[in-house]
C-alpha cells in the first residue's frame, strides 16, 4: 500500500477486537491531526433541501404579505362607503308576492315590435298621449305642450321658463309634463311634476295654473305631481301626488325606497278647493276614473298593483285592490275601446327568471350600499329594457298582452292610449312616439 510521505499508519483496534487501518496527516500542527474515514457519499434531495429553504420561506412570505395588502385596498374603501358615506335613501322592508309565472295571458311574444315609430328625434319623453278627434297633444321633457296633426309638430305651451334642453338639472325650472287629458269643453288639462295643474287652451296658448306645486295640503308638500283625470262634467279633477320626499328626477330613489308617501287628491274647479282622498300609497302614479265616477284606479308601482280608491257614493273615503301581483311594475293606466283598460309598463317582474326589484326587496341594508356606490344613472343601465303593455276587462281579468322584450322598437313605455284602432305608446325618456296597429296584432 501506498502511503503519502507526510502521512503515518497505524492499526487501531475497534471495539470487536477486529483491526482497521487509518491514515493520520502528520503535516497538520500537533492538536489538529484528524482522522479520515474512507467512506463514500450519497448525495439525495434531502442533502439539497436547506440550501432552498430559507428562500421559500421568504417568498411565501412575500405573497401573504402582498394577499392582505391587496385584501385591505379592496375592503377598506367598502367598509369606509359601508359605515362612513351616508345613504340618500333609507330603504323599508317590502313584502312582495312571489310573480305570476309569465304564461297565459302574460305569455311573452313580440307583438310591441309591430308598431312604428313617429317623429322620431323630435319629441323627446312623450309621457302621456290625449287626442281631440284626430289631433294628438303630449307633453315632452323640455316643458313644452305640443300638437300633432298628420306629420307636423306644433308647440303650443310652455309651463316653465327657458332655457329647457331636458336635462335633470333644469326639470324643476323647466317643468316636467306627465299626465294629460282634453277636458269636456276642449281645454287640456296637464300635471307637471314640478309645477302643478294647468289647464290650456289648445287653440290660444293661453294656460292657468290650477295648482302650485309645492303649496301645502293635507300637512305635507306636492312635490311629485303625476297623472290625473277630469270627470265628463269638469268639476273635478282628480290626480296623483306621487311623493312629498323625493321629485320625479329622482324616481328611482322613490321606488328603491318604498316610501309611502303618496296620495290621490281632488281639485274642485269651482270652489278651487284640494283634498286629500287616500294617502299612504307607495308611489301612487297613473290614475284613472271609473265608469261610474265614483272612484278612480290607481297604479301602485312600487307594489306592482293597481288600487281602487272610491272618491263619492256610499263608499267614499274607502280603497281596495282592483289588480294585485302584476307581472310588471305599472305606470300610466287608460281606457280600452273594449271598455276595458290599458295599463303600461316598462319594467317586468320575471317568472321564471330574476326580478332584481323583488330580490332586493326584502334586503334594506343592500339598497343603501347599491345607492352610496353608484347614481341613478348609472343604475338606468343596469334595468333591463322590457316594455309591457296589458288589457283588462272591467273586473281587472286579463284579456291580453303585447311585449317587446329588449326594448327594441318601444322602450321604456309609460301609457298606452288607444284611438281609431291603433295604440299610441308614449315614453318617459325614448326620443319618439310609437303607434301600434291593433288590427294586426
């Protein structure tokens, strides 16, 4: 064997009494002699482990540390919305009935895209329709009341003063007219949101202010003027207050709300007198006189019903329910040739499908957050575009129904108004009229 020349043999004995040879490096200082064993390596994963193991501790680190700042970015502008912004509604727990499932009568089709669009980009929100033979009146977003004959548009009045371009800004200035019927001696009468009842001569221009908005009665201000009706002899004119709380710009906030605030009220044009017939309703809107005259048909919106309020006779002061659980929410509601009624509506309560009102009716707490995130137009865009319009016969059965789902020639209809065989559709916000013919559908 060879044995480097600084280096010793020796034979050690170990402890079976067997001898092993070891090699001592006698070129090391004295003390530092070591002993080296000639055994082979193995080299595993295990051997390789600490090398990586402090370096995986710190990434894993790292990512926790970047999870909970991201987490904390996204939480604490919520939770800073949540308990620090205040909410412009202060929504009340709402008890909805399941929907009608929509088959039968309310049986989806598209029969609403039959009809044709006038003077469209020339009227813009033609809430509600009147005709005086083959003359149409409606009134528009800017404040103006205007005359339809064949294909030509003519302003008649303005209730407010200009400058008007229809923006939610200048509505209260501007006015704002929703309801309107030809009164039995051929004046117009009008509710305007903002401004009162008006009655206008057609043919002159001339226009009295009937009622001021904003004055008190009954304890609590007109601030939602809606739709009214005139009795055949003109003495009365009943019409709807639809909030003391909120103005008609900020009608969603009224029906997120679910204020019940809303009254149907009675204008005498001859002691010139306002009383209060029925209150509490929640967004009482479109109104309509019975046959009879002793009562009026009002349109619940936000409880997607229609309510029958008894305004003389016997039963005087007292309301029931005409129609409960309407497949829609119900706007404007007119007389049938049928001697039925029409009732529009430009937002549907699916069944089967998803009615995001009818959810979030029973959840308060998610309304005041939706509100303190986003506007009013911001949610517009997020209501599905599904125009509705139902007829029913006199004891509130209905007879049929036109659709157009996606609004895609009538949207956001708010009164169907029927003369000489076809169905005018007006619209709170499309920039047109639509005119259905009844014979083909």
């Amino acid at each position: 064997m060879m044995v480097n020349p600084g280096s010793s043999f020796r034979t050690v004995k170990n402890a079976s009494g067997n001898s092993a040879s070891t090699v001592e490096n006698m070129n090391e200082p004295e003390g530092l002699r070591f002993r080296r064993l000639n055994r082979p390596q193995i080299i595993t994963d295990e051997l390789q482990e600490p090398q990586y193991k402090g370096t995986s501790t710190y990434s894993g680190k790292v990512f926790r540390v970047t999870l909970v700042t991201l987490g904390g970015c996204l939480i604490l502008p919520l939770l800073v919305v949540f308990f620090l912004l205040e909410s412009p509604i202060h929504p009340e727990l709402l008890s909805l009935n399941e929907p009608p499932l929509m088959s039968g009568c309310y049986e989806p089709n598209i029969k609403l895209r039959e009809a044709q669009r006038l003077f469209e980009d020339q009227l813009v929100g033609p809430e509600s329709i009147a005709n005086f033979g083959d003359v149409i009146y409606t009134g528009t977003a800017d404040g103006k009341i205007v005359k339809i004959e064949g294909k030509s548009i003519t302003v008649i009045a303005r209730l407010g003063k200009p400058p008007c371009d229809g923006s939610r800004e200048q509505e209260p200035s501007c006015g704002r007219p929703l309801g309107i019927r030809v009164g039995p001696n051929g004046t117009l009468f009008v509710a305007d949101a903002y401004l009162g009842l008006f009655e206008i001569n057609p043919v002159t221009g001339e226009v009295t202010n009937l009622v001021s908005a904003g004055q008190m009665v009954g304890g609590r201000r007109l601030s939602f003027v809606n739709d009214l009706d005139v009795t055949q002899d003109g003495r009365k004119v009943y019409f709807t207050d639809s909030s003391s709380r909120w103005q008609r710009r900020d009608y969603l906030n009224l029906i997120m709300e679910a204020t019940a605030d809303g009254r149907v009220l009675e204008y005498d044009t001859e002691t010139k007198e306002v009383t209060v017939l029925m209150e509490n309703l929640r967004f009482a809107n479109g109104i309509q006189l019975f046959p009879d005259e002793e009562s009026v048909l009002v349109t619940e919106t936000t409880m997607a019903r229609i309510r029958r309020v008894h305004v003389s006779g016997l039963n005087k002061g007292g309301m029931d329910t005409f129609v409960d659980n309407l497949p829609g929410f119900p706007d404007n509601i007119r007389r049938s040739s049928s001697g039925g009624y029409w009732v529009a509506m430009s937002a549907v309560r699916p069944n089967p499908g998803f009615s995001m009102l009818d959810f979030l009716s029973q959840k308060p707490w998610i309304k005041k957050l939706i509100f303190k995130l986003f506007s009013q137009d911001m949610l517009m865009k997020f209501v599905p575009r599904y125009s509705l319009v139902i007829e029913l016969q006199e004891s509130g059965t209905c007879v049929r129904s036109f659709h157009d789902p996606h609004g895609m020639v009538a949207a956001y209809v708010s009164e169907a108004h029927e003369h000489d065989g076809h169905l005018y559709l007006g619209s709170f916000r499309s920039p047109y009229l639509c005119k259905l013919d009844l014979s083909k559908v």
